[in-house]
C-alpha cells in the first residue's frame, strides 16, 4: 500500500494497543523476555543501525508462545476443563501445547504430514494429542472443527484470532521499550498474527515506524490481498519457509495490516539460506527459514534503510538439523 492511501479510515479492528499491556502483563512471568541482538556486519552492509529481536530464543523456540499462553488465559474455567484444539505446522503447536501443559488444560493439536521432525516431536513431549493431516489434500481448519464440536473443545487458530493478535505483539512491545523509537520495521509474515500484533504496538509506540512484512516469494498471499484491498487465497506454497505455508491471510489480522503496514515485500528461499548462513557465521544463533524473512529482506536492500534505526524481529528457530545442515551448504556469503 502506498503512503497517501494511509489518509483513508481506518478499518474496523478487534485489537488494540490496550490489548497488547495487557497481553504482556499475563505472559509476563511466564515467556521469556528475548534479547535484542546487534551486529556490526550488518550495520556496515546495510549502512543502518539495525535491533534483532530474538524470538528464537523464547520458549518453544518461537515467538508463538505468546499468543498462545495469552489466548488459553483469557479461557473461562470449563473452558479450560474441556480442553482447546489447534492446527499448525509446528510453532503455533509446540506453542499451545506447552502453554496448554502449563495452565493445565488439554490440548489436541491438528499437524500436517510433513511437519518437521523436531517440531512433531517437540508438540508430543510437552503432552498434546497430535492429529495428523495431508494438508495436500485436507483441510485442517474442518479438522479442527469437526473435533471441537464432537468434544466440546475450543478452538485457538494461530493467528486469526484476537488474544493470539495481542500475544504476538508483545514482541515489538518489548523491542520498543528497550530501544527506543525506529524509522523501520521489518516483520516475518505468514497469516499475519505476528505482523499485524507487532503493527499495533509500533504505531502505539513510534507512530511514525514505517512497518513492512516480508514473506517468501512462493507464498506472496498477504502482498496480493495488500495492494488488491481484498483477501487472496493461494495453493499451497512450495516454499522452505515451512511457517509462512499459509494460503490466505487472517480475517482479523486483515484490517489491521491495511491500516498500519505500508507494504508486503518478499524474499527467495536462496535469501534465507543466505540469511542463515550470515547468522550463523556472524552473530552465532539458529534462526529457522520462516524466521530470516524479515533480516532477508531488510539486508536485501529491498529498502532504502540506511542512515536509520531499524527494528526486526527474528521470528524464530525450530529446524531439523539436516535441513539446516543442507540449508547451510546452500548459503552464500552475503557480505
């Protein structure tokens, strides 16, 4: 979207900035509070100053646990006696099953055949039941709805959904607090849970943030509903980006990304494996496919950022050690 269509109203939304406190007072004690990383690599190659903020290193692994945890507190107590379903490809399950294990309520949770191995596995050692579905061929939202309405379950999808919206944000909550105002922000994008919390709370914080989302070239739904005006649903992605295989964007995080996100940029699967690589060679962290969208495109120079502060949230880092291994082998030198 461009910058003088942002004189337009704006939409309707179901999440507020007040909603985002209040998500970080009630996850509070129990996610972690990331770190925001730095690197003078990538400040010399992007001629910016540029703030990572690690979900990778929140629970799970992701920044997924937030919504979660957030989304089964606000469950009223037979709610919670009767027991929540989900359906992800790995983050948003490991996620609710673990804050699930926590608030002690059951959880099932609705995965596709080729989840990563360690994001299967992970979900089934925090104690969830794991229904699994050919997402080829399935449709895991009526899954998912099938198993709420025989056992009286309530659903948490992993982004269109207000509690999850306002966990989620809290992430660029927390990058603010501790850094202060940016001239940017650069987000990973699937359904829009992430980008669409983390745009609340930029606008609330520095409400001159230029907010951008960043999703794989295979799986570009969000850019296509962005600068149609209308939500466009896509065939599966073929994309290493396994948490950014979504096919269309939220019904809730919609609106909020067309009135706070200037625009969707995408990156190649080789810019993540190159992305990857800068990771791992110059700042020492795993950081998962789906979780270099935002570094990649920001470093890409898609962007004009130089001479400005730029917030990006590392999204997170749950990968197979083969994969990664592979992945890797596939990076090049970015600098």
């Amino acid at each position: 979207m461009h910058p003088e269509e942002k004189i337009m109203p704006l939409l309707p939304m179901t999440v507020s900035a007040d909603d985002v406190r209040e998500a970080a007072n009630i996850i509070k004690a129990a996610a972690h509070r990331t770190p925001v990383l730095t690197s003078t690599q990538a400040n010399a190659l992007t001629g910016a100053s540029l703030f990572f903020k690690c979900e990778n290193y929140q629970r799970i692994g992701a920044f997924k646990f937030r919504g979660a945890y957030n989304a089964i507190s606000h469950l009223t107590p037979e709610q919670k006696k009767n027991g929540v379903v989900a359906f992800s490809s790995g983050n948003h399950a490991q996620a609710m099953a673990l804050a699930a294990r926590e608030l002690n309520v059951p959880v099932t949770i609705v995965m596709p055949h080729d989840a990563p191995a360690a994001k299967l596995a992970a979900t089934r050692g925090y104690g969830a039941e794991v229904i699994i579905y050919n997402r080829q061929t399935e449709d895991r939202e009526a899954i998912a709805a099938d198993l709420a309405a025989k056992r009286g379950l309530s659903i948490i999808p992993p982004y269109n959904h207000s509690h999850v919206i306002a966990g989620q944000g809290t992430s660029a909550l927390e990058l603010f607090e501790e850094v202060g105002e940016l001239d940017f922000l650069f987000v990973c994008t699937g359904g829009g849970g992430l980008l669409s919390g983390c745009a609340i709370a930029a606008k609330h914080m520095a409400p001159n943030c230029r907010i951008f989302g960043v999703e794989p070239e295979a799986g570009n739904d969000v850019q296509q509903s962005l600068r149609t005006g209308e939500r466009v649903s896509i065939a599966v992605p073929n994309t290493i980006a396994d948490g950014a295989q979504t096919q269309c964007v939220g019904e809730l995080t919609f609106p909020i990304i067309r009135n706070f996100v200037e625009d969707i940029l995408t990156v190649s699967d080789q810019q993540l494996c190159d992305q990857m690589r800068f990771f791992m060679e110059r700042m020492k962290i795993v950081v998962e496919p789906t979780g270099c969208l935002a570094a990649a495109a920001a470093m890409s120079g898609a962007i004009d950022i130089r001479g400005a502060r730029v917030g990006i949230i590392v999204s997170g880092g749950n990968v197979d050690a083969e994969s990664y291994a592979d992945f890797l082998k596939r990076g090049k030198n970015i600098l």
